[in-house]
C-alpha cells in the first residue's frame, strides 16, 4: 500500500534516485541493468496509476503534506495518465535499445554516467506529465532541457556537429524556459497562486484581466518552443539527427509530446473559458501554423537525404497535425489531438530505432547514398521499418490510421471540406519521402557489405515491440481512442 | 602568482575560517540567512582558492575527483531518501513530520537533512565544474 498511495511522487523520485546511484556504477552493465530495472518498476507504477484513475477519474498528490494551493501537489486525470503510461512505456523500450546502441556510440567510460543523465531525463518526463503547479513545471522543464541536452551532446564521439546541435537547443530552450517563467510570473501577480486548479479558479472571479493574458500569451510562447511548434521548432532537426539513436529514439518519442501535453492544458484547461483570445489564437494563429507545420515538415522532408534528419522534419509535420486537431477547438479535436500524441510517440520512437540500426550497420550516416539496398542486407529491421513507415502514413491496420481517422472526423464536424483536402493532400505528400526511401534501400542492388555480419537481436527486438503495438493499436484501438476521449473530457468536460 | 608568499599563507590561514563559515550558513539556514545552497558554494570556495593557490593538481589530491563525483550523488540520494523515508513512515513525499514527536521538532530536523543534501551537492558541484574548466584542454 506504501507504493499504491505513493505512485505519483515515486515515479519521479525512484528515476532520479538511482540515477544518482547509476553514476556511481563502475561497470556499463550494472548501470543499464539497474536503469533498465528502474524503467520497468517506473512502467510497473505507471500501469498501476492507470487503474487507479479508471476508478478514481482523478488523483492530487500533496508533497510534503502541504495540502493545495500553498503546496506543490501532483495531479493525475484522464488527460495526463496516458501520457505518464506512454513515457513509462517508451522508456523501457528506449532502454532496451539503449543496451546495444548507445554502448556503440559513445565511449565505455561515458557509459554509466549516460545512464545517470538518461534516468533524469526520464524522471524530469513524468515531472512534466504529472506537475500541477506552474512554476514545479518550469523546474522540470529546466531538469528535462539540460538532461536532453547532454544526451544530445554525447553523438559528438560520432559527429561533433552534435555539440553545435546542443549548445543551439541550450540557447533556444533558454529562451523559450524565461518566456515560461516570464508568464507565470505575471500571472502570479495576477492571481498570487501557483496552482494550476486554483489559478482557474481564481481567473474565473478576476474575469478579463490583462496581466494573466500577457501571462499566457508568453508561457504559450515558451511552451511551443519546448514543443517543438513550427516556427519555432528550429532547435529540432539538428538536435534529433546527431544525437545518440538511442536517444534520438527516446527524445522524439516523448520528450517534445509532453509539452504539447502542457500546451493543451494551458489552452483548455485553464484559459478556454477565461478570455474569448484563446478562440482567437486557436483559430488566427495556431491553425495557419500548424497548416504550415504539416507543409513544411513534410516537403522539406522530401528534398532531405539524411534519414535521421528527414524523420525529425517530419516530427515537425506531425506536431504539426497535433497542434492541428487542437486548434479545431472542440471536443473531438483535443481526442485526435492526443490519439495522435500516443500514436506518434510509438511510430517515430520506432522509426528512430530502425534508422540507427541501419547506420550501425554500415558503419556512417545513413543518407540516400549510403543506404543502397541496406533494406535487403537488414530485413527483419526493414519490415519493422517499413511498417512503421506505413503508420506515418496513416495505411489502415495501423495505429497512424486510427489518428487520422479521428483527424478527419474532427474536421468533418467542423463541415470545412478545405481543410479534409490539405490533410489528405499532406498524407499523399509523406508518401513520397517514404517511397524514396523505400526504392534506395529495398529496390536497389547494396553496394557495400556489413560492417558487422548481422543485425544485432537486441536492437531489432526493441524495434519490433514498437511496431507490435502500432499494430495492436491499429485493430483493437478502442483503449488509444478512449483515453483521447477522457483527456478531452477532462480537459473541456464530456460532451 | 603561486611563488608568492603572501597568497600562500593567507589562503592558509583563510582555509579552516571559509570551511567553519560553510558550515555555520549550512546549520544556521533555519534561523538566519543561509542554506544548502549559499554553504555548498561557500565550502566549494575554500577548495578552489586552494587550488588557485597551489596550484590545480594540489587541489586534486585534497579532493580526488571521486570523491567530488561520489558527494554530488550522495547528496541528491540524502534529499530524495528523506523523502522516502517519510513514505515508509506513513506520510506523503518529504512529509517531515513523522520524523519526531512534536511536529515542529520533526519539521526542524526534516529541512536540516534536506539542506544537507542541498549543500552536499551544491558543494560537489561547484568544485567539479571549476576542476573541468580549469582542467579543460582543447582538441587538436
């Protein structure tokens, strides 16, 4: 019962504990064993909270016993739950992958000390998913950017521009976190809390009131930085494309998922109701964006021939339909916006994945030249990749076909035919950069042979789990579509 | 600057004094100004004058890097096992007042040991990131 009552402050606490015991490890492989070990006992509690809220529909953890609002509490609903089993699950799969690829490409040294910095990053992801306080928020949002950022700065042993990669997401993330803080700032001084649930309340009495808009219109700005929004995403691609895959995989997965999480929160939360802007932001500035997003990730993507690179423009694309379905502003929208957070968390980890085991494979980058029929030297990989390609799309049987289904769903209910035509015309487009990968690795001859003879089990494996629930999620989805449609109802209310 | 008299026998004598001062702002946080926080930096800068003094090596063995490496882990584990600890006496995270009879005892005796940890860490922190920058040589 110690465990059950305490899951939302253990599930930051154990991750961040042993990362400091990781640290200390002498051996690489005690110290994946032990922070594979901790992901499973947070995926474990994870599992358990979900139950939990299916009973309760809601949960507040008061630290210390500082009851809210003075305190810093934790809350725990339908919206965020699924997040926090999304980012316990991801974890464990990263992890796994994390054994044979990050040990390739960083030195052996470096490895526990890797370890420790992947644990807090993993501890600061649920911080983010679960905080109900607006300034704890900022404090995870600082601990998950530097721990990001030194994972990032370790594919510098494979190509130094990860080190630019990771001074220019410091510098960005910098900006974006003082814009946060900048917010909650003026929203303090307009409500004197901290508490998210007590702020709503509190703004409800205040009615209009220009200090708490300046204050969200800059937490919006730092948040949408943090989430890699289009157009200011630019720390992105780099950043994903020469970190470790190990982390690439990880990052791409959910670390830019929980602050479009946050995001909506702020939204639908707490400002719907308060001023008519939010309607006015929605429709005036985030759906043009998120249009522009979904085109500009998507072509650019097209003319790019490094892979990894390719899939983080494409993550921009794909932030891009979240932020779409939110800005439809309604019931069904913020469902497919969140269906699409847990689908796409699944299909670009998985991507990720794949892409690193390829360029382990040949030994450099992959890009369209040096790909050239790796999918035949690699085929268990490439079916899961290929897979997984196919979910990015949205090919029916696949969880990516769920996502926009509910996508196209949410628009129709808006009767704007325009809008069907440019998500239909942006899928047609991600086929194209899929097919061109798949020509250069399945249909041309390979020109090179493998640096090492095989793929290895344990890096394809993680891959294949991936792509096993991306299936799963493709046929039996009722539990994906259900808790999109319990984040919206907690979000804005059942409708 | 290291030859100088002058330098060594002042961060001589100044040494214990920087270290006492430390430890006063680390266990009088409660009643006046101070903390973990301002004792770990306040500690870290007896050692690094040391090191400036005598020199970067010096200063490396009077506080190996595993040992700094070790204290910067220690302390978060003295923070967030207080923390544990309260769980596994019945409370919520850092909930300090199962730790003494009268409450305000425990909450005493709770913020101690978790500015303990605040200046254990600060402190190894501190001294890691001047050995790493002082000690930095760039790349060919």
């Amino acid at each position: 019962m110690l465990i059950l009552d305490n899951i939302p402050a253990l599930l930051v606490a154990i991750p961040l504990l042993a990362s400091a015991v990781v640290s200390l490890l002498p051996s690489a492989r005690i110290a994946w064993g032990f922070a594979f070990f901790t992901t499973l006992i947070c995926l474990y509690m994870a599992v358990e909270l979900v139950g939990i809220i299916s009973s309760t529909q809601a949960l507040s953890y008061a630290f210390g016993g500082w009851e809210p609002p003075w305190g810093i509490v934790f809350v725990l609903d339908s919206a965020n739950v699924y997040l926090v089993l999304l980012v316990a699950f991801v974890s464990v799969i990263a992890t796994l992958y994390a054994y044979t690829m990050l040990a390739r490409e960083i030195a052996v040294e470096d490895l526990p000390k890797a370890y420790a910095v992947w644990l807090l990053a993993i501890a600061s992801l649920f911080g983010l998913a679960m905080t109900g306080d607006a300034f704890n928020l900022f404090v995870f949002l600082e601990i998950s950017a530097l721990s990001s950022i030194t994972l990032i700065a370790l594919g510098a042993g494979q190509d130094r521009r990860a080190l630019l990669a990771a001074y220019n997401y410091l510098i960005i993330g910098a900006i974006g976190a003082t814009f946060y803080v900048i917010g909650v700032g003026y929203l303090y001084a307009a409500t004197g809390s901290l508490n998210l649930i007590d702020i709503t309340d509190r703004l409800n009495e205040l009615g209009t009131n220009q200090a708490a808009i300046t204050g969200l219109a800059f937490m919006l700005a730092g948040i949408m930085v943090k989430a890699g929004v289009f157009p200011v995403h630019i720390w992105l691609p780099a950043a994903y494309s020469f970190a470790p895959s190990a982390v690439s995989s990880l990052l791409a997965a959910v670390a830019t998922k929980v602050a479009i999480y946050y995001f909506a929160r702020l939204l639908f939360g707490i400002f719907i109701d308060i001023t008519q802007l939010v309607d006015f932001f929605l429709l005036y500035i985030l759906m043009p964006v998120s249009v522009l997003a979904i085109f500009y990730g998507t072509i650019a993507a097209i003319y790019q021939s490094d892979f990894k690179r390719l899939f983080a423009l494409s993550s921009i694309a794909q932030i891009g339909y979240i932020t779409f379905a939110f800005s439809l502003n309604s019931h069904s929208g913020i469902s497919a916006g969140f269906i699409h957070i847990i689908n796409h968390a699944l299909i670009k980890g998985a991507l990720f994945m794949a892409v690193g085991i390829f360029a382990l494979g040949i030994g450099s980058r992959a890009t369209m030249s040096s790909m050239q029929g790796v999918g035949r030297q690699m085929p268990i990989t490439f079916a899961g990749f290929v897979l997984a390609g196919l979910a990015l799309i949205g090919v029916p049987l696949t969880a990516g076909f769920i996502s926009k289904l509910y996508l196209f769903k949410a628009i129709f209910e808006t009767g704007n035919g325009f809008y069907v035509a440019l998500i239909a015309l942006s899928s047609v487009l991600s086929v194209l950069y899929l097919w061109k990968i798949f020509e250069v690795m399945w249909l041309k001859e390979p020109v090179q042979p493998l640096k090492s003879d095989k793929e290895p089990a344990s890096a394809y494996l993680p891959v294949w789990l991936m792509v096993g629930v991306i299936m799963i999620f493709g046929v039996y989805s009722g539990e994906v579509i259900s808790s999109g449609i319990g984040a919206a109802n907690a979000l804005i209310g059942a409708r | 600057m290291r030859d100088n008299p002058v330098f060594k026998i002042v961060s001589k004598i100044l040494f214990g004094p920087i270290i006492i001062y430390g430890l006063y702002v680390q266990f009088h946080g409660d009643y006046g100004p101070g903390g973990g926080f301002q004792a770990g930096v306040i500690v870290a800068a007896a050692f690094i004058l040391y090191s400036m003094i005598y020199g970067l090596e010096e200063g490396r063995k009077l506080m190996p890097d595993w040992i700094i490496r070790s204290v910067m882990a220690l302390g978060v584990l003295v923070f967030g096992g207080t923390g544990i600890a309260s769980i596994l006496l019945g409370a919520n995270y850092l909930d300090y007042s199962p730790f003494a009879y009268k409450i305000y005892k425990a909450q005493h005796l709770g913020i101690i040991i978790v500015e303990l940890g605040v200046g254990l860490t600060v402190f190894a922190v501190m001294l890691g990131l001047f050995n790493a920058f002082a000690g930095f040589k760039p790349h060919k």
